[in-house]
C-alpha cells in the first residue's frame, strides 16, 4: 500500500476529505520525526512504538577489494510493534 492509497483509505473511514486525511497525516508523520530527531520516544498505544536506536562503531570488510573498513556510529529510527497488532497480523 502506497502513501496515496493509505490517504485515500483513511478517508473513506472518517469521511473526511482526501485533503484534509493528507494534511492531518503529513503533520502526524512530522510529529513523530520531530520527536524522534529530539531523542524521544512516539508510543501509540495498541499500535507500536517508534524510538531511535543506536548502532556502534565497527570494522566492515569491502566486498570488492576485502579492505578493512571502520563503519561510524550511526543513530537509526526503529519500531516495535505493540502485542495488539502482532496479534492482528497473525490472524489467530
């Protein structure tokens, strides 16, 4: 599903336009961005959590010339899923 369909999806269920879905889910995906550049955690009950994770430095090895290279640390964006939602994907 593509951001379009997802907009197009949201609005049919709150009958709402597809303008105002976009406007209200570019500014809720912005919220959590903002957050998560701050450091902080997003948690939506019966959804997930979406929190930064920390990755350390490390040696890697070039695949081409089998070069020993160092990978800096790096922060990266992550998400886990809520019991709620794995359960809704399983399909018990």
């Amino acid at each position: 599903m593509q951001k379009t369909d997802f907009i197009k999806a949201v609005a049919e269920r709150a009958k709402a336009s597809q303008k105002e879905t976009k406007q209200i889910i570019d500014a809720a995906l912005e919220v959590i961005t903002e957050a998560l550049a701050r450091g902080e955690k997003v948690t939506l009950t019966g959804f997930g959590t979406f929190e930064v994770r920390s990755r350390q430095a490390r040696e890697g090895v070039n695949p081409q010339t089998r070069e020993k290279i160092h990978i800096p640390a790096t922060k990266t964006p992550g998400f886990s899923a809520s019991s709620t939602l794995k359960e809704a994907v399983k399909g018990e």
